[in-house]
C-alpha cells in the first residue's frame, strides 16, 4: 500500500501540468488507485480543491511536512491507463494543462458540482457493519466525511465484487431517473387467503388480485399497471398494505433516442469496391493492425454500408467500435441507420444531450452495456477499453477541431486511441482534407476508392449561373430565372429541393445611403445583423440585441436600408415567388431547441414540405430519395474569406451540397449560382473532380509555403485595451526570434480579421515551421507564463494546426 499520492489539481488561477504530491491517511492506503477523483486541500488557505490521483509512491522527498488527502471521491476509478495516458499526450500536443485534458474524458455530471448516492445491486451481501448505514434502504446519499475507514473499507470490497455502485448526480439535474415498479407477491399459497378478505362486489380489488396471480412474482412498471387496470396510486398502496405487491423504485436510462420504433435492417448486398473496401478493413481488424484507411468516395457511393459492415465484424471479433460524425445536424440520420443494424448495442454522445442523458450514455459505454458509440467530436473520448474500430466520417470538417482548451483535433485522438488499441481507423470523405490525400498518397495511409454511385446512375447534372448576367433578369435578388424554373418543375411532378444559402438571418446589415453609417455591434468589430422573427438586429459573436432603426443613429436620415441576404430573407422571397410551395427553413435559429434536427429532418423526409431551405449544416450527410434538384444561391461566400483553406473549404462544401440530389433511382440536377464562375474551386467542384483540385490546390500550398509543406501555429493575444494587446503580441514575437532557425517564417502580428469581440482586442502572430526543436519549449513556457498576466485581463491562446485564420 502506498503513502502518498501524486495529485493533479484543480487550480483556476495558477495551473500547472505539474503533479503535487499529498500523504494518504491510513485509512484510504487501501482504496486509493490512480485514475481516482480526490478532494485535497491547496495553498495556504487550505481550500479544499479537486484533483486527480496519476501516480502512488512511497517517497515523499520534500523537507515540508506534507498535506493530507481529505477524502477519496470514488470508490473505483474514473479514469483508466489509456486515458491518462491519453492527458498526457494531449496536454503536449495541444498546449493545454493536464487537468483541462482529464476534465474533457469525462461527462460533465463527473465534472461539474455532484452528490453521490450508493446503490444495493445485491441486498443479501450486504455486511452486518453497514446495516445501520443503508436500514433498509437500497440507496443512501454518500458522504465519505461521515464513514468510518472501516465502513469505506467495507464499501470498496462491495463495488469491487459487484454488490455496489457509486450513482453520481449534478445536483437535481442529472439523478438518476427512478420509475416506481410493482412486484407481484401472490403465488398459490396465499392466493385463496387473500381472495377470501375481498367483498365480492369488489370488482377492481378482484380484478388486481386476479392478475397479480396471474402474474406471479413478476415485475410491471407502474404507470402501464396503472394504466391498463385503470388503478389509481391509493389503490395500488393499500394492495401493498395488504401484502399483495410490493412498490419501489428502479432506476432507468434516460434514452435520448426515445421510443421511436425502428425497423431492423439486414447487410446490403455491396458493389465490387464496397467489397473490397470492407474485406481490407477487415483483415486489419481480425489481425489487430493501427492502419489508418482513407475511404474516398464520391458522394452517394456507400460508405455509411462501408462502415456498418466493418463494425459488425468488429463485434464479431468481441470488440467495440467508435464512429464520429462532424455535426449534430448529420447525427439523427447516421444514429438512426446504426441503431437500425445495431439495436440496444448503439450509445450516442454529443453536446446536445441533456447532462443526464450524456451521463447516462457514458455509464452504458463504461459497463460493457454499449460496444458502438455514435458521436460528434467529444464522443473520441468514449471509455471504451477493446476498440476494434474507429471510423471519421466527412474527416475533413473543420468541426472535428475543439475551439476550447484543450485545443484538440479529434482525427489525431483517433490515430492515438487507434495505436494503442492496435486497430486500425478509417478517414470516410468524398473531399478528403488535402493533409490527409497527400498521406495516403505517400503510402502513409492506405487508400480505398469508391468511385461509383451504388446504384448505378451517374453524378447529378451541374447548371452554372453566373449571377452578373443573371441578376439582370431575375425574378428576385436572389433567385436566377434558371433556378426558379427548375424548382417549379419539381414543385409540379411532387419531388423536393434543397437549397442552401450561407448566411442565416435576414440580411447583413443595415446601411444608411445618404452618410454610409453601417449598424455596428458596440461590444465587437462586426456589423449587427437583421432578425425579423424578433424584429431585431443581433451579434452572432456576443449575442448583443438591439431594435431594428426606423432613422439613422448618425444623420437622422429616414434613408436607412436592408443589404445583403440571409436564409430568413430568402424564406420570404420564396414564398412571394411560389405560394403553392411548403417551405422548411433550417438554421442555427430554427435548430436551438432540443432535438429540432432531427424534427425538421424528419418533416422534410416524410413531405410535409416541398423546399428544405438552410446553411452549410444541410450540405452534409442528408439522404433523401426524392431530392432531385439542389440549388446553391451563393457559392462565393467562403471565397472572399482571408484564409489559406477559403478555396478547399468551397470545393468541399459544394461538392458536399451537390451530392445531396439524385441519390435514388430519379436523375439530379445541381443549379450554382455564382458571382466568379471562372474560380477553379467551383469549376471543379461542378465536375466533382477532386484528382484535378488536388493536384492545383496542392501546387498553390509549395508555391505559398502552406500546410500540408508547412506546419503552422497561431498565437493571438486578447487584452481590454488594442495597445496591450499589440504590446505583448510583439513582445511574443521578440521571444520567438530567439529560439526559430531563419527557416521559420513569422507572420504578424497583426490585428485579428475581427479586431474587437465581446470588448476584447485580439491580436495574432502565425508561425509556419518544418522542424523547430526550440519551438515546443519555448511555446510550453510562454503557456506557463502567461497565467501571470491573466489577472489584468491578458489573454494569450496558442493553437496547433488553428482550422482558420480569422
């Protein structure tokens, strides 16, 4: 048994990746384990603080006496090797503290402010000294102050052996769901005794008792008891009293999925390059290998039956498999088409959930009760001990990347996980990111080709419009003649459209014509944008509200406009154009309620609606057999972004968006409308040819020492004032001259495209580099000591392989 224990901490004004080592009182020698939650006091107020146990010793080494844990907050660990391990790597990679990276593992029902109950799983083996503790009942509130080291003693021999377990809950929010249940107690012994006491008249009691024996010693859920013998609660109580059932309280999993019927699938019959895409996934997983696939097919080519006939042989292997999707908008679909082949074996994680439901899941995945989790990028860290399988599905979306500390890109926790499980991971995209085909190009991935539709029919017909002729003629600012032309004939044979605009809200922002006032956010450098929903202008960087002005705040001019577009807006002008059509509009505003994906989404597929209007968040993953027609009104928006990705990220999302149509037996048709139809990014994308984008695009990249030749690194610095800000970027900047070779290339500082947001001035230098040995260091340090300046309201964030630029 070890003496001490080395605790990371919990310390919100001076973190460190630093263990501190604390004396373990007698008492819990015997329970302590690394990966365990403690509670320990810290600094000279002796605040009692939480901490994670990463390593037991015997030696102390210090001359100061030192501090005792005060209490153990688990009774098994939360955390297993693998994902300390894991914290390790993590804090490096991504220069975060190490506490943030163990934080991040775990549901925030373990991470945030808890109680604690102990839960009786076997009553009978309950030990003599702990009788008092529970008297009779099958769960108590656990406070570690108030037990004996004897009884904690008692409790962790209980857990160990399975008679026990820890429940955790986030104060009223995430108990545990309890359901009340009835157990029949009347069998043939006491039958004819219990029927004899009832009035004959008695229909209902009779009617209970007769079931009741009909049912012997079964368990029912009280509410479907009730409601089936139409009984009320007194009722059922004083069949209790009497001795007929017995009441209690069982817990159960909240599903996030609800009871939502579902129809089990079989495996399909593959395509040629489906088989021997799967057979090669396969041999990987029988035997074991951290092969890193690269799955590129065209869109509509089966790679979601890809990926469900790899798990399955995972599991057929006794393992468990993981699959990311990049946003909660795609997870419905892809959750419903696992579940569909997978059934009670699927958990689902993402930040939509409740923090019950999340907490719920994750108790599911941690028990061997689930062995295929489903998610959006957090869902990396599912405790799953025997992957067989990950898999990244549209691995070049930029929201696999975390914008918080730790700064991680979940595609890199996936090869980590996948080497130490040895089992290999798969990188689905039809768009693969260019970093990713340049390795599998070099044979550092292996590549799988789909380069077929899985039935048959060929990639949908792409119309290009160029809007600078176009707009002459057109029937409203944003819809070419063209376009509405191809929409009314699909509105006449009873087919649907999809149709995506970039930009959500009403339109962009409101200008004066006669002295150019632009309506700015006063909080942030960017103009506020119109709302008629809440006949409203607002921030979408600080949430800032204000009312919409009837006369300019400048010169009292009544000439103040509407410019620009946005979804709300196109809403409006569709349903003047085509009154006869049903129109869905999805959003970030008409998506801020739970679970309104999957409602829309569900509408959509069964033809409420004609028109699924909405951003970037359709473009991915929708799969809808009477889509044949998929308008783009604005394909320039990414374009003018001041970011090295701006032409990739527009190939990808109209490739994306195109191959929503036509995904069945009837033909698609894709109409573009564009202001720079010359652009070879949407050129390209018009032919669906990646080979030729990448060969060009990747060109640009050596020509403009650009990553995937270059690594990169952002530093931005945010303070109250520009001047401090700017201060210490430069400051940053003369650090950094002195540990980069002349090699390194050192962008900036200079103001962030968005200078000022929620009253903060950012600034950013960007490093590219190949090899900098001094850098990590350097970078390690700066983490450490910019803490100092955090008190005056400096902030300094340094992102690895930042997912733009702006």
């Amino acid at each position: 048994m070890a003496r001490y224990a080395q605790v990371i901490v919990d310390v919100p004004a001076m973190q460190t990746n630093r263990p501190y080592t604390y004396e373990l009182p007698q008492a819990l020698q015997a329970q302590a384990q690394v990966g365990m939650r403690v509670i320990v006091p810290f600094g000279k107020g002796e605040r009692q603080i939480q901490g994670f146990i990463v390593g037991l010793t015997d030696e102390y080494g210090l001359t100061i006496a030192p501090k005792q844990v005060t209490s153990l907050m688990d009774l098994a660990p939360v955390l297993n090797n693998e994902a300390l391990q894991l914290a390790d790597w993590l804090a490096q990679k991504t220069f975060s503290f190490k506490i943030r990276c163990l934080q991040v593992m775990l549901p925030n029902a373990m991470r945030a402010s808890y109680s604690k109950s102990l839960r009786l799983l076997s009553a009978d083996e309950l030990p003599q000294e702990l009788n008092s503790l529970f008297a009779g009942k099958s769960e108590i509130e656990f406070d570690e102050s108030k037990l004996s080291a004897q009884q904690l003693n008692k409790l962790a021999q209980m857990r160990q052996a399975g008679h026990l377990e820890v429940v955790y809950h986030v104060k009223d929010r995430a108990k545990a769901k309890l359901v009340g249940v009835v157990t029949s107690l009347v069998d043939e012994k006491n039958y004819a005794q219990f029927k004899a006491k009832v009035r004959k008249n008695a229909h209902k009691q009779l009617e209970l008792l007769e079931f009741l024996y009909q049912n012997s010693h079964q368990k029912f859920l009280q509410t479907k008891l009730q409601a089936s013998l139409q009984l009320s609660l007194s009722q059922l109580k004083k069949a209790a009293q009497q001795g007929w059932l017995k009441l209690a309280k069982q817990e159960r999993y909240r599903d996030p999925y609800g009871d939502k019927m579902l129809q089990a699938t079989t495996p399909k019959q593959l395509t040629a390059e489906q088989q021997r895409a799967v057979e090669q996934i396969d041999q990987a997983i029988t035997a074991k290998n951290a092969t890193t696939f690269l799955l590129e097919g065209v869109t509509g080519s089966g790679k979601t039956e890809v990926y469900l006939q790899a798990i399955a042989h995972a599991l057929s292997q006794g393992c468990s498999a993981l699959m990311l999707v990049p946003e909660i908008s795609l997870t419905p679909q892809m959750v419903q088409r696992v579940k569909e082949r997978f059934g009670k074996e699927v958990a689902m994680l993402h930040s939509a959930l409740s923090d019950g439901e999340r907490y719920d899941e994750w108790r599911r995945i941690e028990r061997k009760e689930a062995k295929v989790v489903v998610g959006a990028r957090s869902a990396i860290f599912a405790p799953l001990d025997d992957l067989g399988l990950i898999i990244i599905d549209e691995e070049h979306e930029a929201s696999y990347k975390q914008e918080d500390m730790p700064r991680y890109q979940a595609r890199d926790v996936a090869l980590w996980r996948g080497k130490y499980h040895n089992c290999p991971v798969v990188l689905g995209s039809a768009t693969p990111d260019l970093a990713t085909r340049a390795r599998a190009k070099k044979g550092v991935y292996q590549q799988l080709n789909l380069t077929k539709r899985i039935n048959g029919s060929s990639l949908p017909q792409v119309t290009l419009v160029d809007m600078r002729e176009a707009v002459k003629t057109a029937p409203a600012p944003d819809f070419s003649q063209i376009l509405l032309d191809q929409i009314t004939k699909r509105l006449v044979r009873k087919e649907q459209v999809v149709l995506m605009l970039n930009r959500r809200g009403y339109s962009s922002f409101v200008l004066c014509r006669d002295c150019g006032f632009v309506l700015k956010c006063p909080n942030c450098d960017v103009s506020l944008t119109l709302h008629m929903d809440t006949h409203s202008m607002k921030c979408h960087y600080c949430g800032h509200e204000e009312a919409i002005p009837k006369r300019c705040p400048s010169c009292d001019s009544q000439k103040i406009r509407y410019y620009g577009t946005g979804t709300q807006k196109v809403q409006e002008e569709l349903e003047k154009l085509l009154p006869e059509a049903k129109i869905l509009r999805m959003d970030v505003d008409t998506t801020r309620k739970k679970g309104a994906h999957e409602r829309l989404l569900a509408k959509f597929g069964a033809h409420e609606a004609d028109i699924l209007l909405g951003t970037q968040m359709i473009a991915k993953g929708l799969d809808f057999p009477d889509v044949t027609l998929v308008g783009v009104l604005n394909a320039d928006t990414a374009l003018s972004l001041p970011d090295y990705r701006s032409s990739e990220r527009t190939f990808q999302l109209l490739t994306q968006v195109s191959g929503r149509a036509g995904r069945a037996d009837k033909t698609g048709q894709v109409v573009i409308q564009t202001y720079n139809p010359e652009h070879y990014a949407i050129q390209l994308a018009c032919r669906q040819d990646y080979e030729q984008f990448f060969f060009y695009e990747m060109n640009l990249r050596h020509l403009n020492n650009y990553p995937p030749y270059y690594y990169t690194i952002k530093i931005t610095v945010s303070a109250k004032s520009e001047a401090e800000a700017a201060k210490e970027s430069f400051a940053i900047k003369k650090g950094l001259a002195q540990c980069l070779s002349p090699q390194a290339l050192v962008l900036g500082p200079t103001p962030s495209s968005i200078l000022k947001i929620k009253n903060r001035f950012y600034y950013q230098l960007v490093i590219k580099y190949k090899q900098e040995p001094a850098l990590e260091k350097y970078l390690q340090e700066l983490l450490l000591q910019s803490q100092s300046g955090e008190k005056k309201g400096l902030m300094v964030v340094i992102d690895r392989e930042p997912v733009n630029f702006l």
